[in-house]
C-alpha cells in the first residue's frame, strides 16, 4: 500500500484516506442570481489535471480535511498541508 | 493477396503454408489535410471511421493514434456486453449497440467472437428483490429482454456461485439478460479498422495530437508528432485524456479520470457458463474462451492518470470474488491491469459539439463503453458527417449538464460494465 501524509497524524496508509474534491472551487454567489451555465459549471466541471494536482483529501481517522499536492499520473506525494490558510 | 476472410480461402491458406495473407490494414503516412480527422484509435475512434465511410460515404477520413491501436481502455476491458440500464435513453443507446454487435462479425468479415451466453446481476435481499423486479419491468418497458429469477433459478444456472446460509449477503435471485455477453476486445478495435481501411480510411499510429489549431475560433486541424494535419471538421474520441485534449482549446468538461482495474486468472475448466455481477461486494467474473476467469470491480475513488493496478482495490475486488464463489480461493491471476476511464456525474456519455465550432466529442463513457462501440461510432460518424445530433444521441448532448436534464444511470443502474 501507499503512504500518505496527514498534516496532523503523520505517515500512514492510503486506505485511511478519501478524496474529497479539487482545491479552489469556490460557490458562486447566488444573491444576485447566478446563469445556468455557471451553475452547471460549479456542479459538474472539473480541472481533472494530468500531472501535478491540489486537492481536498480526508483523513479519516482524525477526520480532519487538509490539502494534498500529488502527480496524478505517478502518485507520488508532492506534499500536504492543513486547509486553513490554504484558500487564501 | 488474400484479403477476404471465408472457409474456401483459409482451406485455400491452409494448403499454401498461409504465405497469401496480406496485411489487416495499411500504415499510410499522414496526408496535409482530410475532411475528417478522428484523435483516438480505440473502439469509438475506429467504428466511427467505419460507419463515416459505410453510413455516409466519407472516405477522405484519419485516425491518429498515440500509440497502438486499441491500447488504450478497448484494449484493456473486461469486455461484458449488454443493455440492462433503466432509462429509455440510455436503453435506446445501448440496445442500438447490441444490435450492431450481434450482426458485427458478418458486417466487418472479422470475428469478433460476440457469445451471448447471458448475464446475471444477483439480488440479496428482498428490498433488492423489489429493485430487480422494477428493473426488469423497466427494461421490458423499453424493448430489452430481462428476467426475474429467484434464488433457485440462479442455483441451476450457476452452481458454482455460494448459496451457504452464512454468508454475508445469501443469494435472493437475480436479473438475467439472455442476450448480453462478451467479445472479443481486440477483434473489435481490429476489425473495424480493417474494414475501415479497406474503405480507404487512413489509420495512423503512433501519432500523438499535441495541439489543436483554431482560426477564427474554429477548430481547423491538428498539429501532432508527425506535423500538421487540417481537417473539415474534428472529433476526439479519447476516453480517459478527454479534459486534456478539450483543454487544449480552453473547454472544460464534467469529466474525471479514474484508474478502473481488472484481473484474469489462470486457466481453468469451465465453471461458469454467463457473466455473473455481485452488487454487494462490487465484483464481476466471466470465464474467458481459453478458460481464465475475467473479473472486474468497481473504480479506484482517487482521480488518477496512472494507468496500473494497485493494491487497496485489489484487495477488494478480490475478497468480494472469494466470497462469491470460495471455490476459487486458491485460484492464481495471471495478470492485473488498469485503464483509465472518463467518469461524468450521470455515468452516461457525451455525445455533440463541444461548444468549439468544428470539433465533436465522443467520451465519457467511463467504465462501460465497450459494449457501446457500435452504438458510439454509427451515432458520432452521423454527427461528424450531419453536424447534427441522431436522435438516438440527442439525449447525451454536453448540454444536459446545463438543463439538469441528466441521464442518471450511476443511481438508477449501479456499477457493471
Ligand atoms: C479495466 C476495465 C474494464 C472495463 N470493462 C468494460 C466492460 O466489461 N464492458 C464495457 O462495455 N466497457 C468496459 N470498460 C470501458 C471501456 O473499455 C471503455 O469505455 C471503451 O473501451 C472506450 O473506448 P474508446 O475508444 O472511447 O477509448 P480508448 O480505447 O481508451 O481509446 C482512446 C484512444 O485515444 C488515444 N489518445 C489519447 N490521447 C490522444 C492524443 N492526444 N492523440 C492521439 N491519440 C490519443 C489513446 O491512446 C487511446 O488509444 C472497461 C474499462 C476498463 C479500463
Ligand atoms: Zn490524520
């Protein structure tokens, strides 16, 4: 099995882990309303990089969410880092 | 040279050392332009160049291939095919594909050892009971052959599954489509392409679309390792690098890229007469022609370009396999492999333009397009050639992401490829 990182707990194997999204998506702002196309666009459209990615992973034993940078095409670990901060 | 495949000339062969066969198919160099030019020479890229020359007498038409023909997923599936899905479009769709097939091996001269000798989707309790019965209902609605069967008809039609009374999800019964089966996956992508070819289709390999080239916002040609190709109109069917080839031309698309794996064991003596899926322990087997056992699973739920197996799903696929039939427990594989496969939010296609004048997209048929290669090439050569949608194909337009009309096979129909 693979090693992932988790930002709090350390090294530890990849089945702990699950995939929860691309980094920085962000909800467009419905106030005003926002057009079909954007909506769809926020629901479904996805970067789906080859090669290096930012993602939003779980640990799941710590339950704690954080960002992992990873090579989609060789699964090495580029590196990982709690998600507070990691928006701005 | 021999070209025909029939039982006089292989008796002919047979008597001449076989030294008459000519080559499948040509390796053309790439001319400067074509009216259509297709990226991918997987299954969809490869009926599609058929069906342009057979359905609407196209013949100035190219195939580039990055690598070897039907290297990618059509190469590495585990080849079950069948139209149990629940919507009508979808089963409109996929029984057009079924259709095709069952005639396939006499349309291309090619023997695409299409064997229908059924499938069965196992329920395991009585709410799924309930479930396969709406299945069957709905797949009947819709013109597509399915029965019920409770758990002693799935006994008599495979012994070898496990129906001990302590198992973890006992066996109520099942879905059966007679008419679904398996092919052979190699013969399909090669017999298309040398039917394709005959046509006058040219089919180039190792040659990889860098770029694809714009004037006046439209799509005009391809710039590839072996130089610039122009072309009247573009389609890309390339599965798993669909985001990446629509990227080049800043389209985005619902798509992700997930590694799907499959395993084959070692030879064995027959034990298993259909293709038989497990729902709860997201495993599927069929015993191959040569005697392995062909067993699939569920996706790997990490996005993923890496085209190989790895161990967490392994793992699962495999256990789930144990408990269905623990008869195999001591079983070998011999192989294990990935591909990877282009999943959209409704586990349905993409068929239409792509919002880019003059290129068409045909993907995201994900862990379940190899049954649709008839389908998916007759309907995306219509497009190319029409610039329109069949009506068949309408339904699994790029819009639908925009109207919420979505196709939602992955919660009406489940996993199964
Ligand atoms: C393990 C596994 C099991 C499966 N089991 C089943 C099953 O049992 N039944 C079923 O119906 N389906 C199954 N599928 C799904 C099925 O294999 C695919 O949906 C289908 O083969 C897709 O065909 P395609 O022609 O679109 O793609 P592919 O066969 O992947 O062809 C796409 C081609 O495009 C080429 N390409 C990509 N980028 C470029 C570029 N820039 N330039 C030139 N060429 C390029 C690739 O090299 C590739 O050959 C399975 C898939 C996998 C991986
Ligand atoms: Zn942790």
């Amino acid at each position: 099995m693979q090693i992932f990182p988790c930002p709090f707990c350390g090294p530890r194997d990849e089945r702990e882990f699950h995939f929860a999204g691309e980094l920085g998506k962000t909800r467009p702002d419905t106030r005003d309303g926002v057009s079909d196309a954007d909506w769809a666009r926020y629901l479904h459209e996805q970067r789906n990089e080859k090669g290096h990615v930012r993602e939003v992973w779980m640990h799941m034993p710590c339950s704690e969410l954080f960002v992992l940078e990873r090579d989609s095409v060789s699964m090495a670990v580029i590196g990982s880092s709690p998600l507070r901060g990691a928006a701005e | 040279m021999t070209k025909t495949y029939s039982a006089f000339n292989l008796l002919r062969e047979g008597l001449r050392a076989n030294k008459g066969w000519g080559r499948a198919w040509r390796t053309p160099e790439p001319k400067p332009s074509y009216d259509v030019v297709i990226i991918g020479g997987g299954g969809h890229g490869l009926a599609t160049a058929y069906y342009l020359a057979k359905n609407h007498g196209l013949r100035n038409v190219a195939v580039l291939e990055k690598g070897w023909l039907g290297g990618g997923n059509t190469g590495r599936n585990t080849t079950v095919i069948r139209s149990n899905y629940f919507y009508p479009e979808s089963a409109a769709l996929y029984d057009l594909s079924v259709k095709l097939y069952e005639g396939l091996s006499k349309d291309l001269n090619y023997n695409v050892m299409f064997s229908q000798r059924g499938m069965i989707v196992t329920a395991h309790s009585e709410p799924e009971m309930e479930m396969a019965a709406r299945q069957v209902n709905a797949m009947r609605l819709n013109g597509v052959d399915a029965e019920l069967l409770d758990a002693a008809e799935v006994r008599r039609l495979e012994p070898a599954l496990s129906f001990r009374a302590d198992m973890r999800h006992p066996i109520h019964g099942g879905v059966l489509q007679k008419r679904a089966g398996t092919g052979r996956h190699d013969a399909v992508a090669w017999g298309y392409a040398r039917a394709a070819d005959a046509a006058g289709v040219d089919i180039i390999q190792n040659c990889e679309v860098l770029d694809l080239i714009l004037e006046a916002g439209r799509c005009v040609g391809v710039n590839t390792t072996r130089g610039e190709i122009r072309a009247g109109v573009v389609g890309a069917a390339v599965a798993g690098h669909s985001s990446v080839l629509a990227g080049m031309v800043g389209v985005g698309l619902p798509i992700t890229s997930y590694a799907l794996q499959a395993f084959v064991s070692e030879p064995l003596k027959p034990v298993l007469n259909r293709v038989v899926l497990c729902p709860p322990y997201g495993t599927y087997v069929s015993q191959s022609d040569k005697g392995g056992l062909v067993i699939g699973g569920g996706l790997d739920r990490v996005p993923s370009y890496g085209q190989r197996g790895n161990m967490p799903m392994q793992e699962e696929v495999l256990s789930g396999l144990s408990e269905m039939m623990p008869m195999l427990n001591k079983v070998k594989l011999l192989r294990h492999w990935a591909g990877i496969v282009d999943v959209t939010p409704d586990s349905s296609p993409i068929l239409g333009p792509s919002g880019v004048e003059g290129l068409f997209l045909n993907c995201g048929w994900g862990t379940g397009g190899f049954k649709a290669i008839p389908a998916g090439g007759y309907l995306f050569a219509h497009l190319l050639a029409e610039g329109t949608h069949h009506e068949i194909s309408r339904p699994f337009d790029l819009s639908r992401f925009d109207t919420g009309y979505l196709v939602d096979e992955g919660a009406a129909s489940g996993i199964a490829h």
